[in-house]
C-alpha cells in the first residue's frame, strides 16, 4: 500500500502520546503522526500546513481536557477556519461523562468518541476506513 496516513493527535499527556505512537507502529500501516499538546498548538499547525495535502491530517484524535484550548475550544477553531479538506475527528478521551459523549454527537465534524486507552483493534478500524 502505498497510501501514507497523516496523524494527528492532540493531547496534553506525553505518556499517552507516547503508548499511541507505539500502537500506530503495531498497526502494520504506514503512518506520519504529529502530536501536539494543546489545541492551540493544533490549531497553529493546521493553519502552517493547510493546502500541503501529503501533510495534512487525514485523521485528527482530539482529548477534550487539556491546558490552553481544550478538545471543545479546538473543534470551534478547526471549524472557523474554513478547512476544505475532509478530515475524520474523533473525540479521544478518559471522561466517562455521558454528557461529553452526546456533546461529541452536535458536532458534524466529530464521527465519534472513543475512550482512552485507544486500542490497537480500534486505530486499525480507523484506518482502514481511511485508505478504503
């Protein structure tokens, strides 16, 4: 296969950038992940590379508590800035909170919510509906 993912994740806990990085390695699919820890950080980067297609992320994994711009704030920013590109978004967090869970469910641009950890069966469905 010659179609390369593009990663991002955005979470403000290195240890688990760190266990996601390790899972995409198992996954067997070639992958270019980015991480950033905020998402005003996310937010400056997608800004730098929209219209670079091989960069640009073709899946976005969003924690919702983080310091500066958390997972919600990000979703409001990402829509304000006019992306064409269509990007899959997923809610990735600890919170058992049914209300994040239905909060997630008003956002057209979030497919889904998944609870942290990330397993490597879900990434792989994930990314098989990427290059499908």
């Amino acid at each position: 296969m010659d179609f390369k993912i593009n990663l991002l994740v955005i979470d403000d806990d290195d240890i688990n950038i760190f266990i996601i990085k390790k899972i995409v390695e198992k996954t067997g699919f070639a992958v270019n992940m980015v991480a950033r820890t905020n998402g005003q950080l996310a937010i400056d980067y997608l800004q730098e590379i929209d219209g670079n297609a091989e960069v640009f992320p073709h899946l976005i994994l969003v924690d919702i508590n983080m310091p500066v711009m958390n997972g919600w704030e990000f979703i409001e920013a990402y829509e304000k800035l006019n992306i064409k590109k269509a990007v899959d978004m997923y809610m990735l967090s600890s919170s058992v909170y049914e209300n994040d869970i239905e909060k997630a469910k008003t956002y057209k641009i979030v497919q889904g919510f998944i609870s942290k950890p990330l397993s490597i069966d879900r990434l792989i469905e994930l990314f098989r509906t990427l290059s499908a």
